[in-house]
C-alpha cells in the first residue's frame, strides 16, 4: 500500500517486530495534564496454560500496547465508526 504525499510517497511495510494476530481482549487507559493527554492500549489473548499433567489454566497474554496522544486515539475512534457505519450501509 502506498500513498501520495505531495511529491514524496509514503511506502508500508512491516517491521521486524509487527505483530499481526487476533486479540480476544483489549484495554484502554490515558494519563496526564488536559492538553496532553497520552492515551495507552493493551491488546490480549487467552492462552491455555498447562499447570500440571491433569490441570490447565487461562491466561491472558499481552499481545502488544500501544500509547500514542489520546486526541490520535479519538481520531482512531471516530475513523472506526465512520468505517464500520459504511460497511454495514454497503451490505
């Protein structure tokens, strides 16, 4: 995926380190002054754990946390919905 940027394209890849699984949970918290607020979220996945030979366990294993400022993250949000609103208006 590429995108025009004025006379500069901007070019995707994956990094070394990109995650790409499915979550079964996620979490959300933000911290700091009112004008800059960072936002944080975690994305989790349930793990069945061996605890012995007869017993297993749940787990919920952290996938990845991302922070970036909250104002991102209410962009995010609203880009979600519009998205999901015109998928739902395309079926």
């Amino acid at each position: 995926m590429t995108i025009d940027c004025e006379d500069e394209r901007i070019i995707f890849k994956e990094s070394a380190d990109c995650i790409s699984q499915y979550t079964d949970h996620f979490g959300y918290s933000s911290f700091g002054d009112t004008k800059n607020r960072i936002g944080s979220i975690s994305f989790f996945k349930h793990v069945t754990e061996w605890v012995n030979n007869e017993k297993t366990r749940l787990t919920r294993e952290t996938i990845a946390n991302i922070r970036m400022p909250e104002e991102q993250f209410l962009q995010l949000a609203e880009y979600v919905l519009e998205h999901h609103d015109k998928s739902k208006d395309e079926q």
